[in-house]
C-alpha cells in the first residue's frame, strides 16, 4: 500500500484534532483510500501544555525545519496561524518539494497571490478547505463541482461567534455586550474578538470564495468591512417585526465584470434558507447559472470539524488529485484577471432606516422629502406610538437605492434640528 | 490546450441541457481548467424532437456503437434512463476503453455491483455525481471531502415530486389526488409517477448515498420502502399541531457493523435542517464521527441543475481526478465488506399513531393497555372534541419503541370491536 508522510507545524487545538484522526483512524483511512497516511513529526514551540492525545515524544520537535527538511515527509500542514511565521514555513516547504495544507484564511487572503505563485512556480499544491466553513465541503465544490457553472453570486454566513451573538441577542433580546461576555465564557469568543466581531475574518473567508467562485483576482483592501459590535438590541427587533433577521453576512457577486463584495450586517428576509443559520453554525449559498443556488450548512469551527477538513485535504493531495487541481485549475491569484471591485458608494440595495426624532407635525415629511430628493424612495414605516414633543423612533424600509445617494441624504437629515441621533442604516438582503 | 472529446448518449431533457452546456460555455470552462471539453457525437433514437438547442446535423446519430467506437471520444455521457439498454452502453463503453458519466441512479443502485467490477477491471472510471441531488455536490464530498470521517447517518430529502406534493399539502390543506394532478400540470410529476411517489426513486439514491458514506456493499432489496400516496391530509395537520412537518426521507445509519437503511413518510420536528426544505429542493444531512452534521441544499432535478453536475463529472474526467478516485477508492461496491440490513421489525424510533376508535368509557385505556404489553409507552395524546358514541381520531406519539412489536400491538388493537378503522402509523426523526 502506498505510504505518505505527514508533518504538522502547530499543535494547538486544530493540530491536535488533525492528529487525533491520523493516529487514531489511519487503518479506516487506509481500507477507504488505499492510502497510508503517516504522521511523522509534530512541531510546536510549546510541547509542555496539556493535550488530549499523547504521540511519542520521537515525533515531536520545537524546530519547523525539523519537519520541513525531512525528506520522506512529502506534505507539511501549517496550522500555527498569524502571518510572518506562518508564511514562511509555507513558502519554505514548498521550496522543499512539499505539497502543503493549511487553514490560514488571513494568509490566504492577504498573501494568497505570493503563495499560489511559489506553489506553481514550485510544482506543488497549497489545499486549504479548512479556511472557510469548517468541516462543511466548501473549497472542493468550487474547484470540483461549481466549475461547469458562471457563478453569480455568493453568500455566507461565515463567522461562528458573529452569529452566535447575533442569534443570542435576537433569540434573548439581550445587549451586544452581556451576549459577547458570556460568549467568551463558552469559549465561542477569543478574548481580543476584534478579528471576529469586527468582521474581518469574514472578509478574509470572503476574499477566498470569491477568487475561487468567480475566477478573479482583486485587491483584498477593496472589500468594505463593517462588523457587528455597534448593532443594538432595538434594531434586531425592529427587523424580526419587519419579518427579517439581522445577520453577518460575506456578499460577493460577479455581474458585466465588475465585482460586488462586502462584509456587513444585513438584514436578511426570514424566507432565505440562510435565516434559518443559528449559532455557531456556518452556511454559504451560491448562485450559479446552471444550478441554481447550492447552500452548503454545517460547523464552521471547532476543533473536530476543522481537523476533518484539513484531513480531507491531506487525503486529496496523497492521492494525487490535489496536484492536478493545482496544476490545471486557473482559479487561483496570479492566473486569474484582475478585476474592478465597485466603491461601497456605488452598490444598489435597499435599506432599513431608524430616524430618531422630535414628534412634531411635519418631520416625517421632512425626512422623507430628503430622502426623494436623493432618488430614495420608502417602501414601509413603523412610527412608534405618540410622545408628543419627545424624540421618538421611526423606522423605515426603502426600496432599491443607491448608497451614495443614500449616505447624502442621511448627512442632510441627521443635520436637521429635529433629529436627535445619528441615523442608524442597515443593508438588506431579499429573496426566498 | 489538453483537449478531450466528448461523446452524449441520450439527448433528451438532460443530454440537451449538458450539451448547451459544452456547446455555449466551452470557452469558460477552458478557462478555467486548460482543458478544452469537446462535444463530438450525440446519440438518441429520435432527433426529429424539438429541442432549444441545434448541434451540426454531423454530431448526430441514432447508433450507440457510433459514439462508443469513435477512438477519438475519451468519454462516454449516458443518458438514455432505463436499466437495460444503460447499461448494454456503460458497459460496452467501458470495453472500448471510455470513461463514463452517467445519472442513473436506477441502474447504479441495482446493478452498480456488475458496472463498477467492470469499470476497475477496465482501469475506467464510472461518474455519477448527478445521480443524487442534482446539481448539490453529493457524491464528490463522499468521495473525497467526507473521506476523514466514520458517517453515522445520513438523512435525505432526494424526491423533488414527493416534496413538493408534501409541500403543497401541509401548506394548502389540499388532498394528495389533487396535488399529484397540479404536480403532473407544473411538470413537476410523470404521467406514471409511481417511480416517485411510491418511493422507489428515493430508495436508489439512498443505496448510492449508503454505499459510499458507510463503505458497506447491502443487497439493494433489502431498503424497507413506504412511498407517500396513502398519506391523508389530517395526518399532515395532526403532525403540523405536534411540531412536525411530514417528510418522505432516505434514512441511513451504521451503527455496530449494521446498517439501518428504510424509506417512508417521516414526522420531522421542526427544528430540523431538513424541515424547511419545501417544495421540489432536495437536501442531505449526514452525521460523521469528526465533521459533525454538514447539510447540502439545492435543486434536485430539472434540465439545467442536473447538467450541471453531469458537467462536472465531464469535467473531473478530463482532469483525471476521476481516474485517482476509481483506482484508489474502495468505497465502490466490490470492495467493500457485504453488511447486514437490518429488517424493519428491528427498527427503534418514536412514532405517530391516529386511532380511530369508538369515543366510550375505556377504549383509551384499552389501546394503553395494548400498547404497554407490547412495551410501547405514551409520549402524548391528542383527543378530538367529544361525540359521544362515534367514531373519533385518537392521536398519540409513541416513546422509543421497537416496530415488531407496534405491528404486534396495532394488529390486536386494530381488531377490537370499538375501533373503527386500520390504525395510521407513521415514523418520527427528532433533533435539531
């Protein structure tokens, strides 16, 4: 039987989980694959923390070249995280012939160019299905399976803690705060959430399935970024009363070439098969032009679920089908034409609006008279019962209007005397 | 530019939408994947029929043996349906040293034993990624991505006919004869629907899907099968009242070196991924050891959705993954130990009972007590309005409870004199 060497750098939870299977599951592997898959060395700069497994200590280094210059390993699985280090163990393996496996989506995003470039330059495969969704089969489909199809568009619901806090505060109609605390208690939050919350490891998994799926390349800084922690409680209700539910969502689409991509709260119509996305659970829906839209749903992290993706992608390039789809695949930077991302200020959506204003005759006539001079036309408003005199909340949903316009009318209007807070905008996303 | 020539067989519904595919996006896809898929022959009985698309009158022909003998065609697309003269062509094909992609779920589940033996003692490959789920990636995750994990069980709702009557008649309170009649108007069920509706459709894909995730051979005729045309509207409303939605779903599950494998109308609580999917979607939710529970979600069937994924198996052929697949594998029947089914009076689960009993003092403590010999316990009962002395509904759900003895104990109690008519009893799948 055909035996492959495996080394590890990283050890932490996912790296632990990655070799949980191999050593516990290599013979199901093996009678599955006919493929023997060996896990050979093991680096970790902390060897002493507790770990629920136990290789023998032969297998175990603190030096990254101890795995990548052992010349029987052939593929080296980088799950140390961050950029430089993680870089240059990538780099340098592939430099010394190995085919590599990763989970590194900001490296990926940011830097996934220079890698891809190495890696053809090189001969070899970078795999990385643990860089978006988890265990959920994400990258293979795009590389396999969406290839006879021009995607459109996709969207995804790509960040666990996001959308256990966001599912939190809709579900308890508790605060952003309380639900973020007790989210960092369960271990669904780091302690610095910033990379989480504020949505940029959202953008990174963006960056990935949109290079993919649309066969394009562009400039990662050129997807607008806008997190969850200024989302209040009221708006989460308002938009439930509203019949939608408010979710962090990756937005990608590909129409007369030029791209559409963006990371922000949306609200989301409660028909959409991704409304249904609770907790820490990931799902990603694609439109295709010949099939249809695909949802993909499962875990997007954890240590179990992310460690059967990486083991998924050790299999592929053991097998040899990893190289292939390296080698012929022009889905990848550097073999993809670079592409125009639009400005947020030319999108086309439509939007919920809360006003916060002083009840007196003529203010909503006011508002609203800003907002058609700006081309924006309302499609639905909730007045809330009448103080007299006090400001009072007014909530509206508009029909299709540009964010440009958008952003000017509501510069004109949060200058008006009679509004007392900044206006608060959400974008929306339609659709069954 | 790698070019491999494509040869159709069958051009009816799908061949046509396959073959607008490789006639209209062939640029796109050499794009891609630097291969040029080229469409040289297509075969079909009749080619008077009108079609939305016109290949040159040279690439059409009524002789199998004209597509199968052409040296330079590398693979083969059978599309023709049917058991026997598929196969005379997979077969065949597979001599003459072609590759094949097919969507026969049918033939594959009967007689996928014979076609797969062949296929490995030619060195070919046999594709089949459109045979369940239409354009959902189904049998590439299970033939790579999945590959990490033990699967414990996999739930489907693969009949896009069955789901959209079930859809239409929990949502319009409509009968089953007057869905089926709109359904065959839409288009959405055959003239002859018994294929769908009695659930023999649904118990070929779930011999496909069990083969691979549970890398188990089973003799196709032991999967229990229970289609949905006796299924009446008021045990529909009875379930929506007890927080269910009614299903017809492929069931399988490994456990113990047994298989589990059955077919029938399911009360499906609402929490569950696969109750929202309404109408002709399909979805599969599998279990595994590592992954957790991963749903894919899409169109099922129809032209362009399942020439798709019939594309991508093209696709995959020319790229020689499917090559790697075929030979490494052993997930294919052939090479995977024969299993034991188990027969439905083995089964375990919760059920839905309605009787229709006599409303007199100490006909519900007769059918407990019936119930209770057999060790069968009461969750809860749903007791229509009182008239005294006729014929009412009595609604209960079961505990665990194994099906040999609920036969047992409906047999006797569907014998009293106060009951009225054969007791309704339907399967339940719990969870979230």
């Amino acid at each position: 039987m055909k035996k492959v060497y495996v080394g590890l750098v990283g050890f932490g939870t996912v790296g632990t989980g990655v070799a949980k299977i191999l050593l516990n599951d290599a013979k199901t592997i093996a009678e599955r694959t006919g493929t023997e898959l060996i896990l050979k060395k093991i680096c970790d700069l902390d060897l002493s923390r507790a770990r629920d497994i136990a290789p023998p200590g032969s297998m175990l280094t603190t030096r990254a070249d101890d795995v990548i210059g052992d010349p029987e390993i052939g593929i080296v699985v980088e799950l140390i995280g961050g950029i430089d280090a993680a870089k240059r163990v990538i780099l340098n393996a592939l430099r010394h012939g190995k085919d590599v496996v990763t989970a590194n989506k900001a490296l990926l995003a940011t830097a996934g160019d220079e890698l891809f470039q190495e890696a053809f330059s090189c001969g070899r495969s970078i795999s990385f299905e643990a860089s978006v969704g988890g265990a959920i089969p994400v990258i293979s489909p795009l590389t396999s399976t969406f290839l006879s199809n021009r995607i459109h568009s996709i969207v995804g619901i790509v960040n666990g803690t996001c959308n256990y806090i966001l599912t939190k505060m809709a579900e308890e109609r508790a605060a952003y705060g309380t639900v973020l605390r007790e989210a960092q208690k369960l271990g669904y939050a780091e302690a610095d959430p910033a990379l989480d919350v504020e949505g940029i490891d959202t953008a990174h998994k963006l960056a990935i399935l949109a290079r993919l799926g649309f066969a394009c390349d562009f400039d990662y800084s050129q997807i607008y970024i806008e997190g969850i922690s200024k989302i209040g409680i009221e708006d989460i209700v308002y938009a439930q009363q509203l019949g939608y539910v408010v979710k962090l969502l990756a937005i990608g689409s590909h129409h007369d070439g030029e791209l559409e991509l963006r990371v922000h709260p949306t609200l989301l119509s409660k028909g959409h098969p991704l409304a249904t996305v609770r907790e820490a659970f990931n799902a990603i829906s694609f439109e295709g032009e010949a099939m249809g839209r695909i949802m993909l749903y499962g875990r997007g992290a954890g240590q179990m679920p992310t460690a059967s993706a990486v083991t998924s992608d050790i299999i592929d390039v053991a097998l040899g089908r990893a190289a292939i789809t390296a080698r012929f695949l022009r889905i990848f930077p550097t073999r993809t034409p670079r592409t125009k991302v639009k400005h947020i200020g030319e999108i086309n959506t439509r939007y919920y609006l809360k006003f916060t204003a002083l009840d007196k005759p003529g203010v909503l006539a006011h508002i609203a008279g800003v907002l058609g001079n700006h081309k924006i036309s309302i499609a639905s408003v909730i007045q809330q019962e009448e103080h007299r005199g006090e400001a009072v909340p007014v909530v509206m949903m508009t029909h299709l209007a540009n964010e440009a316009n958008l952003r000017n009318a509501l510069g004109q209007i949060d200058k008006l005397p009679v509004v007392k807070k900044k206006t608060v905008f959400m974008r929306v996303l339609d659709g069954e």
